[in-house]
C-alpha cells in the first residue's frame, strides 16, 4: 500500500514539482532511486557468486604463489586447457551424457517407486505407515557404500549395479519427504472434496497430490543432490564412460588435472539439475504463491 506521508500534492490536486520518486511536469530524468534500486538487485543477483569467484581466483593464483603444490594442485587455467581439449575431442561429452543417463534414469526409478508408495502409505494405510516408519528411517541411514558388494552380486559389474546405486541413495529422501507431504495435507480439504461428492481416486489426484507437491520436490532435490554425491562410486563399477570413470581412470594414470575436470564436471550437473527442478517448481507452484500473495 502506498505511504500517502511521502506523497506530495500541488494546488490543483495533481503532483508537485520534486516529489519524491515522482517526476515533476517538466521533468525528463529518470524518478531518484530507480539506479540505486537496479544496483542493490544487481549485488543481491551477484552476491552468491562473489565466493565462487574468491574461490577460483585462489585455485589459479595460489600454485604460482607456492601456497600450493602444483602436482597435487594444479592452477585453474592448466584444468581448464585439459577440460578445453577433452570437449574438442569430443570425450568430454560422451562421459558428461553417459553420467547424465546414469542419474536421470536412476532418478526415474525412485520417484516410480517413491511417490506411488509414499500415497498408497501414508494415504490409504496410515496405520502400516505409522509400523513401517523405523523401518523406513532404518534403511535410509544404511550408507550406498556399505551396499556395494551386495548390488554387484545381484547385479553384477554392469550397469544395473550403477543404477541400483543412484536408485537406492535417491529412494528414501523422495520416499520419506512425498510421505511427510501427503500426511501435512489439511484434512479440511479432503472432508470438502468428500462432501461434493468426489470419488477416493479424484480426491487424491485433486487435493492430495497437489498439496503434497511442495514436499515432494524438495524430496526431489535432495534425492537428485543425493545420486550425484554416489554418482562418482557407481561409475568406478567396472564402467568405461561417464565422469566417476574419468576422474577413476585419471588417477590410476596419475593425471591430476583431469580429476579436477570430472570433479567440476560432476558439481556443474549437480548445480544444473538443482536449478532445473527449482525452475520446475515454480512453475507448477508458482500459482499457490500468486493465490497467497493475493
């Protein structure tokens, strides 16, 4: 609501000449404040990326400066030639789409299997919700790594170990958020729905799943966060492709710099898909929010 303090008025009830933030009749510049404003959005837009550039400015200056030891830690501009050759050459590529498969597919899994169990759960068998909690909160601690020789057994040394790996660190986030989603739903909603006259079915896909979409993709996020941090291990199962099998391959042969290239390869995607499934949500809740701001 506008502050009607600040707003000054002429003699015939329209704006006088210097009001604040509002040009005078013959004024051509721009309203005060309007620079100042763009500036502040600027630094607010570009705060978060002042620490990423702190960070790679000492990354390249710090071996030169001795501070660091190049073998172990080679200057930025070494990793990046080494990245520029490997995408001239096409190999960078190929890991980058073999790694991106990995987790999307393992991804896919979880949340076929996450989201289904999550509603049939905590939204038709709360009870066996309640007696499967512990359980539910039990495997979800037990670490991927701790998981690796029984998935090569079941799985062998093929992809199917990999993706079991991603499917599994991913599972229990999107599980256990989509449950906490579906129970938080306002059971007012549900009663009215009911009293229109609307079927279980409807009700679920009409008021149960849209009021728990806010939990489920932050369960999604944090799976997504999650098959990264594992993407790593998976890929030195065995596989000839992929950034876990680059930054693998590299240090075997003793290639510093390309372990570097596969790590950032790897925290680039990372960020890539975090910032893809924010720009998701807000376009499938961005609507929830206009309702509340109105």
């Amino acid at each position: 609501m506008a502050d009607f303090g600040t707003v000054g008025y002429g003699m015939g009830g329209g704006f006088a000449d210097g009001a604040p933030g509002i040009p005078g009749k013959g004024s051509r510049k721009a309203p005060p404040g309007v620079f100042e404003e763009a500036r502040l959005s600027f630094n607010r837009r570009a705060m978060s990326w002042y620490g990423i550039i702190a960070f790679l400015l000492l990354w390249q200056l710090a071996p030169y400066a001795g501070i660091t030891d190049r073998d172990f830690i080679p200057p930025l501009s070494v990793v990046a030639a080494e990245a520029l050759r490997l995408a001239v050459g096409g190999e960078l590529f190929l890991h980058i789409a073999s790694s991106c498969q990995r987790v999307l597919i393992g991804l896919f899994l979880a949340v076929l299997v996450a989201i289904p169990a999550a509603v049939l759960l905590a939204g038709f068998f709360p009870r066996v919700t309640r007696f499967l909690s512990p359980l539910l909160a039990l495997l979800g601690n037990i670490n991927p790594f701790a998981l690796f020789p029984l998935f090569i057994l079941l799985f062998g040394v093929g992809e199917g170990a990999k993706l079991a790996i991603i499917f599994w660190s991913s599972l229990f986030p999107i599980l256990n958020f989509a449950i906490h989603g579906v129970q938080a739903v306002d059971p007012t909603y549900i009663k009215a729905a009911r009293g229109m006259g609307a079927d279980r079915p409807r009700i679920f896909w009409k008021v149960v799943i849209p009021g728990a979409l806010p939990s489920i993709f932050t369960g999604f996020k944090m799976g997504a966060t999650t098959a990264f941090l594992f993407l790593i291990a998976a890929e030195m199962l065995a596989a000839n492709s992929g950034l876990g099998y680059l930054v693998h391959n590299a240090s075997l042969n003793y290639f510093i710099p390309r372990i570097y290239v596969g790590v950032l390869g790897i925290a680039i995607l990372g960020m890539g898909f975090t910032v893809l499934i924010d720009k998701a949500e807000k376009l499938v809740l961005g609507h929830k929010e206009e309702a509340k701001a109105g």
